[in-house]
C-alpha cells in the first residue's frame, strides 16, 4: 500500500507498510545510526558514540538493541577482555541504504 492507495480512504497509519517502516526507523537516533553504520563494515560502540555527539550511551544502547531486534543492525561481540562489540548491517539492514541515499540528496538539494 503506497501513497496513492490512502486517497479517499481512512486508515489507521500503524497499519499500513509506512506505519510498519516507521515504527522499525523512528526516532531521533535511528536513522543517524544506520547512516553511520551504512559508512563502515562494522563500528564499534564508543566510536558511535562519538560521532553521533549528543546521545547519551543509555539512549544509545536502547537504540541499538531495538535496531538488532528488528534485524537491521547485528552485534557481535568478541570474548576477550577488555570487551569488544561491533555493530553492523544485516542484509534487511542494507536495504535500507537507497532511502539513505534519497534523504542524503533531498538534504544537499533542500540545504
């Protein structure tokens, strides 16, 4: 269901394919997230943290586990000490990369 199905209907927007999208992509992080991620093959927590600025590591971590719960992101960590995690895209998160790309050229046009 796109766009041009919702003309002249009333539906309740969680219901609908966009509904779903947003439920999986919404919130202030989430997308900064993924457009990090879509950058490097893996990145690890503290260097997210980094760079995204302003989050705290709470909010953060809260994103991440959503993000790899949803299948978008997947965590891998490594058994040694001092503890390591990297974070990732999975495949579903790949998908995502030409909305990523769209966004990116609506903000460089609309800038």
């Amino acid at each position: 269901m796109g766009i041009s199905d919702l003309k002249g209907k009333e539906t309740v927007i969680q219901d609908t394919p966009f509904g779903y999208t947003m439920s999986v992509i919404g919130g202030k992080w989430k997308m900064a997230i993924l457009y990090l991620l879509s950058a490097k093959p893996s990145i690890r927590f503290n260097e997210m943290h980094r760079q995204l600025g302003a989050v705290t590591y709470k909010v953060l971590s809260a994103q991440l586990k959503e993000l790899e719960a949803d299948g978008l992101v997947k965590r891998v960590e490594y058994p040694q000490i001092p503890p390591k995690v990297e974070y990732s895209l999975t495949p579903k998160g790949q998908t995502l990369l030409p909305v990523l790309e769209q966004l990116c050229e609506w903000g460089a046009q609309n800038r």
